[in-house]
C-alpha cells in the first residue's frame, strides 16, 4: 500500500493529475509514469545550468 501512495503522490505531484484518475490506471501503467518522470528529472539535473558558471 505505501507504494501506491508513493506512486500517486510522485505522479499528482509532477503532472498535477487527479487522485482519482491516477489510481483509475492500471498498475503497470502507472509504474510506467512514474519511470518516465524519474528519468525526466535525471536528465534535467544532468543538463549544466547556463547561470552556474556565471559570476
């Protein structure tokens, strides 16, 4: 149970869907989702920031 709750929270939390029409998605449908925005955000912490380098 607590990784449905991880789940859902991770998808409404990145995509702003609603609980009830996270939990209506079959779980590997959901897994899928929450695989996808994980590997959205590895990519974005590995793109270098433009204002890092700046002084």
């Amino acid at each position: 149970m607590k990784q449905l709750y991880e789940e859902v929270a991770y998808v409404a939390y990145h995509f702003h869907w609603p609980h009830d029409q996270i939990l209506g998605l079959e779980h590997p449908e959901r897994r899928a989702w929450v695989d996808e925005i994980a590997a959205i955000n590895r990519r974005l912490q590995e793109r270098p920031r433009e204002d890092a380098w700046r002084g």
